[in-house]
C-alpha cells in the first residue's frame, strides 16, 4: 500500500496511540451508566476505524476500499459525538470517562466536536479521492482532534 510510504509511520502511530489511550483500554469491572455507555460504544466506532486505519497505513493489513469505508464509519461517529454529550451527566450514579469539564466548558467541547465532525468528513472526502497525499493530511488533523479532546475531557 503506498499511503505508507507518504507518512512518517512512527510519527502517526504515536498520534493516534495517544488519541486510543483512553478508549482502547478498560475500566476494568466499573459499571457505566447507560448514558455513559451509549457515548462509550458510539465512540468505540470511531477507536475501532482508527485502529483498522492504522493496520492498513502500516501495511499489517491490505485491504481494497477498506480505507474509505473506515474513513466513514469514523466520520459517521464524529457526526453524533457533540448530540451524545449534550445531557448533562455530572452526579449520575456509575462509572464515565467524561470529566466534569465537558459541560463546565461545553461551548469549548462542542467547539471542539464541530471541529471533529468537519474535519472527519474531509478525511472521509479525502479517502475516496484516491489522493493518498490529501487523504493522510486528513487523517492526521482527525487524529489530533481525538487526541486534543481526549487530554481535555476525558479521564
């Protein structure tokens, strides 16, 4: 696959790496909340396309169109993120990832959210123009955004 060779593998790796940091992992036997776990599992969409993304940037996996089906399923996840946060859940009783600061800072979050599902779906454009270039230019700003929400509002 050539996106491979358009980007520093190392460099992209460890952006998305740290974007995943928070959601590739458990809480171990914490119980969410049913409102935390709906954001939970839409957001696990978006982890689980980026984490096929990568496989495929790295050569590990080779897989014909999959690139531009993983690019929307990731924008299609973003496209819902900012509306699964807009309840309010500080003092529900059970576990969430969600600091107290999403909705202390919500017009920052939803912001950031904005920024997330526009810049997703350029990657999504991207990745079905055959422009390997534009494409992981793209993809390495959807990455940051998840990365730079992530250090801000989730624990």
């Amino acid at each position: 696959m050539h996106l491979r060779k358009l980007v520093g593998i190392a460099g992209i790796t460890a952006l998305v790496a740290g974007s995943l940091s928070g959601t590739a992992f458990g809480h171990g036997d914490k119980e969410r909340f049913e409102e935390s776990q709906y954001r939970h599992d839409l957001m696990e969409h978006a982890n689980y396309a980026i984490s096929n993304i990568v496989q495929l940037i790295k050569g590990k996996a080779s897989h014909d169109g999959h690139l531009e089906k993983l690019a929307d399923i990731m924008a299609l996840s973003a496209s819902m993120t900012k509306d699964a946060f807009e309840k309010d859940t500080r003092g529900m009783e059970g576990h969430t990832s969600a600091k107290d600061a999403v909705w202390e800072n919500w017009e920052d979050f939803a912001e950031r959210a904005d920024k997330y599902t526009a810049d997703t779906a350029a990657f999504a454009e991207a990745a079905k123009s055959g422009d390997q270039e534009a494409t992981m230019a793209a993809f390495k700003k959807a990455a940051s955004n998840c990365k730079s929400c992530h250090d801000k509002y989730q624990d």
